[in-house]
C-alpha cells in the first residue's frame, strides 16, 4: 500500500498536533479521513491511500476522484473482485465524514492562506468513463458467458453420440459430438433399463438406449 500525504506532494508544512487544518489549503474546518484508490490490470494491483486531513470541499473532490479512477482502471485483476468494492466502501464512509463538516474559512488569527480550497469534482456517474468500464466488463463476462461453446451444447439426447473408455471399455462412457469419433447412437432415454432392445449407458438413474455406429462392435451395457 502507497500512502500519498497531500503535504508531502506540494511542500506544504504539516499542522502541529491537534491542529486540522486542510493539507490541501489549510482551511478550517478538517477532519482526518483517508481515501483509496485501488488499480488492478490483470497481474498489476495497486493499492493507493491518500491520507488527510481535508476540509469538506477538498475532501470531496479527493474522494471523487479516488473513487472515479478505481472504477476506471480498478475492475480489471481477479483480485479487485475484492479491493475495489472495499476502495469504494471506504471512500463512501470518508464521504459522510467530510460533508458533515461546514464550510472551509481561513483559520482565524492566522494570514490568509493564497490557497483556495479544490473546487468540486464532476460526480463519479456524471463521469462517462465511469460508466464506460463497467459496462465493457459486463460485456465482456456476457460473450463469454452466452458464447455458442461446443463444450456447452447438449449432447444426452437422442440422436447423440456415446464414446467407450478405451482402456476401461466396460465401466465408463462420454457423450461426445457426432462429428467425433464415437461407438454409439443414443436411440431413447428410458427409465429402466428393460425398455432399452440393445445396449445401454446409465447415468444418474437414466437409461440412454444405444445403436452400433456405423462399423462399432457389439456394444456393452455400461452401469
């Protein structure tokens, strides 16, 4: 974890103790709240805290912007299936604590600091890249998910292919494409093995009633 001090970035001094003054531009009201910003691109994971103390406005715009960029660059790592929810979840706690601060004033007694507090940030879904990220991530989960597979076409059903173990032919069969080598063809699926004329294959208390392919010896009945 990286932890990114607004101080230490623009050479402003740190406030003595029990001092909140805004790191960003020393306004008063602050509180001390911490953002995070997490970037996951397939094996690249980064976990970024960006530590205050911030007044209501600067706070507010750090924590869009933390917030904004994890859902941008955040969602693509297996392990941000974890951390950018929990980015999220915490830059949202930090919100509540900001907002409930009142308006940032230069402190009294002091010299005017020529900072100003970070005017607000365009909201995280007012943003289109915001929107843009997640909906090429579902996108992409969705091709993958309804794609037109082999391995996900129905193959125990009539008119389908049985293939026997070579090695353990008697105890152990595969429904394979037709377009595959294979020794039978399911004829009908039956509830009990005695309505099945030939051979038979049995899985999960269901009779798949089987024909020789073409050129396949006699078939064995498979349990």
């Amino acid at each position: 974890m990286t932890d990114l001090i607004d101080s230490q970035l623009n050479g402003r001094p740190e406030t003595g103790p029990g001092q909140l003054d805004c790191v960003v531009c020393g306004h008063v009201p602050a509180a001390q709240v911490s953002f995070y910003r997490h970037l996951g691109l397939v094996l690249y994971v980064r976990f970024t805290r960006i530590e205050g103390p911030f007044c209501r406005d600067c706070g507010l715009a750090r924590m869009r912007d933390a917030t904004a960029e994890t859902i941008i660059s955040g969602l693509w790592s297996p392990v941000s299936v974890v951390l950018a929810p929990l980015a999220i979840v915490r830059n949202l706690l930090g919100r509540r604590t900001v907002l409930a601060l009142d308006k940032p004033v230069p402190r009294p007694g002091q010299p005017e600091s020529n900072l100003a507090p970070l005017p607000p940030t365009r909201p995280v879904f007012r943003r289109f890249k915001a929107w843009l990220a997640p909906a090429v991530l579902a996108g992409v989960i969705a091709v993958v998910t309804l794609a037109d597979l082999p391995s996900a076409e129905k193959l125990d059903v009539v008119g389908g292919c049985v293939k026997f173990d070579n090695i353990l032919h008697a105890d152990t069969a595969d429904f394979v494409r037709c377009d595959d080598k294979h020794d039978a063809v399911i004829t009908s699926i039956e509830n009990s093995w005695q309505d099945c004329a030939d051979g038979y294959v049995e899985k999960l208390y269901r009779y798949y009633c089987l024909a020789p392919a073409g050129g396949a010896p006699a078939l064995v009945n498979v349990p």
